[in-house]
C-alpha cells in the first residue's frame, strides 16, 4: 500500500514536472515575457528588476533552471494585474474552487449511479432511453451556456436563486453565523447544478456500462435461479461490483470537471481559480495564466492519485499487485 | 476567410472521397459483407440515422448560408432595432448593437463548422501518425511519449486552450484551427497505440514478417486498416468536443472576435444582455446543442454498427 502511494506520487511529480517544462516552453515561445503587457505606470527599472529577480535577463538554459527552481520552492512567479505573488492569490482562490468541485463530484456521484442503476434495470426500457437522452443532451452542452442558460431561468424567470457571488453583498455584513452559512449554500446552488448536470450523464453511463457486464456474470444468474429477488440482486449482486470501476471515473471526470469549473465560475461570478484565471487573460497576466495550468495540473494528480488509492482500499487484489 | 472555405471545402472532399473509394473498392468479399453489415446495423438505431440526416442538413445550411440568412450578419439595423425581440422580420432578434441574430447563427455555424472539421481532421492525423509510432517502435521511445500524453492529459483541455489563447490572442481562423487540433490528438493517440500494441502481436504480422514483409509494409496493410475503425468512431466523437472548445474560445474572447459571427461570440455579445433580450445567447447554444449531439449520437451509431461486440456497454 505505501509502495503503490510512492509509485504513484513520484509519477505524479513526473507529470507535473513536464506540464511545467510545457507551460515553460509555451511562455518563451510566445510573444513578450510576463512582464511585457500592462497598463499600469510602473517605472522601467521596476521592470528591470523584476525581470532581473525571475532570471529572465539571462540566457534560456539559466532561465529553465531558475524557474524549475523556484516552482519547487513554490514562488509560481509575480502577478502583473494584481500585483502580488501568485501564490498569495493562488491561496486566496483555490479553496474555493475545490469547495466547488467537491460538492459537484460528490452530487455527480450520487446522481450518476443513481441513474446508471435505474438504466441498467430497466434495459431497453423507457427510463433508460429517456434517461440516456436527457444525458447526452446536457453532455453536448456547453458548460457556460448552460450556467448562461440557469442564470436566465433562476435570475430573471423564476427569481428565487442568487446567481453571482458566494455571499449576499448588502445584507451579508449583518448576517449572523448561521445565516451567513445559509447564504454561502444558496449561492452554491446553481453553479454545482451546472456542474452536476454536465458531469454526471458520463458517470451514468459508465455505471450503466459496468451494471451490465456484471449482469451477465455467472453467479447473477444462479442467484436468479436460486430465486433471489430482482432488488437483493441489483442491490447486493450486481450494484457492489459495479461500483469499483467507478472510482477510476473519478479520476478521469477530474479534468472536464475543473475545465467546467472554469467557465461556471466566470459565469457565477464565482470567486475561484477560473475566474481569475479568465480575469487574468484580459490583462495579459502570464505568470497568473501559467500558474493556473500548473495548478491544474497539481489537481488533476492528486485526484488521480487519491482514486488509485481508494481503488487499492476497496479491491485487495490491485493492493497485492 | 477565403483561404478557409477552400482549405474546409477541400478537406471536406478529400474526406468523402477517401471514405468512398476505400467503400466502393473493398479488400476482398469479406471486407464488402462486412461493410455491408455495418451499414445494416448502423440503420437499425433510429437515432443514429436520424443524427445523420441532421448532420448533412447542418452542412446544407452552412454551404447555403449566404443565401438562407435574411439580412446581412455584419451590418447593424437602425437604432431602433438594437435587442430587437424575434419577429417575422428578425427571426432571433436582434444583438445588442442591432444586428440580426439568425444570420449572424447561419454564418456562425457555417464556420464553426468548418474550424472543427479541419481541426478534427488534423488531430486524426497527428494522433494516429504518434500512436502507430509510440506502439510499433515500441520501448523507451513509447514510455517516453506516453509519459508525455499523459501530462497533456493531466491539463484541463479547456485550461491549456485559454493559456495559449490568452499567450497569442487575438486569434486568427488560421491559428485557431491549429491550437484546436494540436490539443486534441491525445486521446486518439492513446487509443491508437493501444490497439496497435494488440495487433503487432497477431498471427498475421508475425506471418508477414516470416515472408520478409518491411515494417512500412506491415503498418500499411495489417495495422493502418484495423486502426481505422476505432480512429473514425473517436473522430467523430471528437468532432463534438471541438465546436464545444472553439465556441468556449470565443465565448471568453480569444477566439474569434467581432464583428466576424461565431456561435461562441454571439453567445458573448448576447450574455450581458440576458435579463432583457434572451434571445441573443439562446439561440446560437441552440445551434451548438443541435450540432454537438448529433455529432454525438452518429459516432455512437458508428461504435455500435462497426464493432459489434461494443454493443451495449
């Protein structure tokens, strides 16, 4: 178990290390340097020494090691818009970027399975097709048109949702412990339906998938034979080894999911990492933009990993391996 | 915008010509029944069939936008017809600077899509030329790509899109089509290597090679073919999650940028407006919705009619 946690770290490390090499190149082949754009009145030698302190007045293999060195050290770089460390703000964002992913995966989860079991049920049934339509119609939908889409039906049709932020702006300053956390939910509400919507018709469809091979597995049919109920069999025959493949969806859903992040949040004005990174594209700020791929990156492994290591929990057979 | 129409129109065609030719002149018997049985299995799925038939109606209204568009997608109507509500006239309305909705759709998904089609056609290409490579070759030289698909992979697609959008933005047509393709073949190059790492193994190649068949040789007559199968079902597939991240492109800005209409660029002149003039962002993610799932729908078609032991899963 701690050998399979090593392994898979230091292929994360891997992982990240080349997205950073990769984000490197693609800085360096782009035009201007991080801190080529801005519209603020900073004097040249500021510049100068900025450029001076992130190595970038010096030649490239210098300025590849530089940086490899202060990713390490966590120093992602100085952002121009914002003016402070990225890591500051990285700080500030990210957290609640996860709280958004978190809820989401968690609700995708529960939705997805829910609806797979009930497909595979009734095969070829109604509430399979139906089901499987409805999926692949939100699977086919842009991420900000649909929230654009929510926003319009809660904001303005049926006004009962708030759809920008992730508190009350005028009333907030006065609410007590309780109702602040009340508030902070009901702004939660729509961008994680968003995300649900769009996550879970492919974690339907994978549960579907992996009910149905389990179906046609010897021992269903003998509990059938033995005239066990269709309920204790989809329940306890089926259902508990259906759902080991679906810890690896998770890891696999992370990166659409944090890309859906992305633009829900733009749209919800939701103070995350999408929407500073976004924020960060009008501006021209590279090392915020960059940052941002990186830590990612960061998220998509670490996920990745904690599903490989759930897998091993559940399934003595991978933990032997 | 030229260059464009003749680079989709001809990729359009090489396409179709391929795909007819390898049609019209199978291998041998076997090959024909087979493709035969295809068909067959892909007109038993009504929604398949029913996806084709609006894939082909979409390229219709692209190809006839000039003259389906009822008003000019550039040219603003007077003052009084800005958030103009859909009418007899203006059939979506009008944007927030008084231009007609619906025409501004018609060329808006004639050229998202054209940019997906040539997007999707390069990523075919350089996926499946890095898989046959990574899985033939095989040893340090495949871990080492592998290794390097998968940090792709481990970037949101949409993330690593706006980063190099936001490096080299404003984006032409030209250079959209290629950070669009040159970040979508990881997927397909995975899946190619996989099922040639399955193939180099068989009888078949181990028969080739005992009559002293080249390498070259092998690809092309024993793996190039048995590839292709999966490859056209993930294109497909793949074609959707283009004109998705193209319009999301667009949407923030850094794809393509007005006046010139795109179904993402719309949706971003009608966001602000929502509240008062809906009309603007729905439409066009209607056009969206419309393509993506038929896309969709006919590669799933596709996955069933030519592997038939994918069916259900």
């Amino acid at each position: 178990m701690r050998r399979l946690l090593a392994r898979r770290l230091l292929q994360g490390l891997a992982v990240v290390w080349l997205v950073g090499t990769l984000t490197f190149t693609l800085l360096h082949l782009a035009p201007g340097d991080a801190f080529s754009y801005h519209d603020r009145h900073i004097p040249a030698d500021v510049i100068e020494r900025w450029r001076h302190i992130y190595c970038l007045d010096r030649p490239l293999v210098a300025q590849y090691g530089c940086y490899l060195r202060s990713m390490a050290s966590g120093n992602l770089g100085y952002s121009i818009s914002q003016q402070r460390p990225v890591l500051d703000i990285l700080i500030d964002y990210v957290p609640r970027t996860i709280e958004l992913m978190f809820f989401s995966l968690l609700l995708s989860f529960v939705a997805g399975i829910g609806l797979g079991v009930l497909e595979a049920r009734h095969r070829g049934g109604f509430p399979d097709w139906g089901s499987r339509a409805i999926a692949l119609f939100f699977y086919s939908m842009p991420d900000f048109w649909l929230a654009l889409m929510l926003v319009l039906l809660f904001a303005y049709w049926v006004p009962i949702l708030p759809i920008s932020g992730m508190e009350d702006v005028i009333n907030g300053p006065s609410f007590s412990g309780w109702q602040r956390l009340v508030d902070h939910a009901r702004h939660l509400v729509l961008p994680v339906i968003s995300l649900v919507l769009l996550t879970c018709a492919a974690i339907a469809r994978f549960q579907r998938a992996a009910m149905l091979d389990v179906m046609r597995m010897e021992f269903v049919v003998t509990a059938r034979a033995k005239g066990v109920s269709e309920n204790v069999i989809s329940r306890h025959h089926v259902l508990r080894n259906a759902l080991l493949p679906i810890i690896t969806v998770a890891g696999l859903t992370l990166p659409s999911l944090l890309g859906g992040a992305v633009l829900v949040e733009l749209v919800f004005s939701w103070p995350g990492m999408g929407y500073i990174t976004a924020a960060a594209i009008g501006n021209r700020d590279y090392a915020l933009v960059m940052a941002s791929v990186l830590v990612s990156s960061v998220l998509v492994v670490l996920g990745n990993v904690a599903a490989d290591l759930l897998y091993a929990l559940a399934d003595p057979r991978v933990r032997a391996a | 915008m030229l260059a464009l129409r003749w680079l989709s129109a001809l990729a359009l065609i090489v396409v179709l010509s391929l795909l007819f030719w390898r049609y019209a002149h199978p291998a041998s018997i076997a090959t024909a029944s087979r493709r035969r049985a295809a068909a067959a299995r892909y007109a038993t799925h009504p929604s398949a069939v029913i996806a084709l038939l609006a894939l082909l109606a979409l390229y219709v209204i692209a190809a006839l936008a000039p003259w389906l568009a009822t008003h000019d997608p550039i040219a603003l109507l007077p003052q009084s017809f800005v958030n103009h509500p859909p009418s007899r006239e203006l059939l979506f309305g009008t944007d927030y600077v008084g231009r007609d909705v619906f025409s501004r759709v018609l060329f808006g998904t004639r050229l998202s899509l054209s940019i997906a089609l040539l997007a999707t056609v390069l990523s075919v290409l350089l996926g499946t030329a890095y898989g046959l490579i990574a899985g033939f070759v095989g040893g340090a030289l495949d871990t080492a790509m592998m290794r390097l698909v998968d940090a792709f992979l481990a970037i949101p697609r949409i993330v690593l899109l706006i980063a190099i959008g936001a490096l080299w933005a404003p984006l032409g047509v030209t250079s959209l089509v290629l950070i669009l393709g040159l970040t979508a073949w990881f997927g397909t190059s995975r899946l190619v290597r996989a099922e040639v790492l399955s193939l180099r193994e068989r009888d078949m190649v181990a028969a080739a090679r005992a009559l002293g068949a080249r390498d070259l040789a092998i690809v092309r007559r024993h793996v190039l073919p048995n590839v292709l199968t999966p490859v056209i079902v993930s294109a497909t597939l793949g074609v959707a999650g283009v004109i998705i991240n193209e319009a999301t492109l667009s949407f923030l800005g850094i794809g393509i940028s007005d006046p010139a209409p795109s179904l993402g660029n719309i949706i971003r002149d009608g966001s602000p407006f929502i509240a008062t003039a809906w009309w603007a962002a729905l439409f066009p993610g209607l056009a969206l919705v419309i393509t993506a799932m038929a896309y969709n729908l006919a590669g799933d078609g596709l996955r069933d009619a030519m592997d038939p032991r994918q069916v259900d899963r």
